[in-house]
C-alpha cells in the first residue's frame, strides 16, 4: 500500500514540478479522462463500506459483479494505471515511465493478494475469475 501511494505521489510531484512545460494533448487528455471515469464509476457501483484501499476483503463485505466489475476484477486498479499513464505521458520522462512501470507491478502484486483472499470469502469468487479479467476488459 505504502509502494502504491509512494509512486502515485511521485508522479504527481513530477508533474507538479513539469507544470508550466506540460503539453497534456489528445492522449494524455484522454487517458485522464478515461481514469477519472472509470474511478467515478467504480466508486458509485461499489457499496458504501465494502471498498478498501489494503487487499483485504471487509468483513461482512458483498461481491461486486456489477458496472464495470462485470469485465473487470480490479477497475479502481487499473484506473490508477490509467492515471499513471497519462501521467508519464504528460512528463515524458524516464523518471516518469519507470513510476508507471512500478506502479502496475506493485498493483499486480496487491491484486494477485487480495485475489487469493477473495476466494477464500467468496465461493462465487472463481466462476467469476472465469469470466472477468484482471485488469483491462478482454485482455488482461
């Protein structure tokens, strides 16, 4: 959790620091867009009180199958990847890809975490790793 906080706050200062300079063009601008959507909407279909920022189910917790959990396991997660790349791409530094890079690694790691505890919850959890991905509708 930490790792994931860490790197988004370093590309955020990164930017901050290339503010004046940054050209957000078409596919940063969409990229951001795309994140800020995708955050807003995963957040109105997740119950109050069932989200959590560390990879540990809620007690008493419901299984969203819903909105766009029903194509992708961790929308909120690729989300901030989204927003991370559209980060990089606004800096378009080394600095900048390698947070990028870090980030989806670390949230790789967290979802592989929260899966097995998720199984360990939710019975439905399987059948419904079956038919989602991970992180991007149809491939991953």
């Amino acid at each position: 959790m930490f790792a994931q906080f860490g790197l988004l706050a370093a590309l955020v200062w990164q930017a901050y620091q290339a503010w004046p300079n940054l050209t957000f063009g078409v596919t940063g601008s969409t990229l951001f867009a795309v994140s800020i959507a995708l955050g807003i909407w995963t957040l109105t279909v997740n119950r109050p009180g069932n989200f959590n920022v560390i990879p540990e189910p809620r007690e008493g917790g419901q299984l969203v199958t819903q909105g766009p959990y029903q194509w992708i396991r961790h929308p909120m997660y690729s989300s901030l990847m989204l927003f991370a790349a559209g980060c990089a791409t606004v800096i378009d530094g080394w600095w900048a890809w390698y947070s990028c890079g870090a980030l989806v690694l670390v949230l790789w790691f967290k979802s592989e975490v929260e899966e097995h505890l998720l199984i360990k919850q939710f019975r439905q959890y399987e059948a419904y790793r079956q038919r989602s991905k991970r992180f991007v509708p149809m491939l991953w």
